[in-house]
C-alpha cells in the first residue's frame, strides 16, 4: 500500500538533520516550533475560509493544514500512527464523554 504519511515522515525526519537551504521545512525547523504552531493557525484559518470556496479549495487547505500539523509532529518526534492510535483508543466513545473523562 502506497502510505504518504509514511513517506512524508521520512523525508520531514531527514530534513531535521540536513538542514538544507533550499528546504522549506528545514526553513520550519530553523525557525521553531511556535513559528510552526503560527503556521498551523493560519492554514486553519485558510480552511475555514476555503469552506466558501468549493470542496476543491477546501482540500487543498486541508492537504496544507495537515502536512504542517505532520511538520510540528515530526519536529517533537511524535509518530503520526501515535495520533491514530488515540483516535482507535477513543473510537466507540461519545465526544461529550470524551472531553468529561480528561484530566483536569
């Protein structure tokens, strides 16, 4: 099976150690992680947006919004198979259920 996110988190992995100049996510990385958290917030807002503009917009932002989101995963090492597993672990269980059993 063809796994982008698998493929993806390879190459976000790589370009933590080699830091190349014409990188744009080695460019991520050289800035921080509230730089990238920024840019999370504003592919959010550009989803939101694209909601107006047709299910073809709205992937595209959405395609944006989640590579950034695999960006800040990979920057603090955390596997995108870590985030589906609390999704399964979480699977069957109401939203308001879900929220009232969080730690406080």
């Amino acid at each position: 099976m063809n796994n982008i996110i698998e493929k993806l988190e390879v190459i976000l992995q790589n370009r933590k150690v080699e830091n190349s100049k014409d990188s744009y996510v080695s460019s991520l990385y050289s800035k921080g992680n509230q730089h990238i958290c920024d840019k999370i917030i504003e592919e959010a807002r550009e989803l939101v947006d694209a909601v107006e503009d047709g299910k073809a917009q709205v992937v595209h932002e959405a395609s944006d919004l989640l590579f950034h989101v695999l960006v800040l995963l990979a920057s603090l090492d955390i596997k995108y198979a870590t985030i589906l597993d609390e999704l399964t672990n979480r699977f069957g269980t109401s939203g308001i259920e879900e929220k009232n059993n969080r730690k406080k």
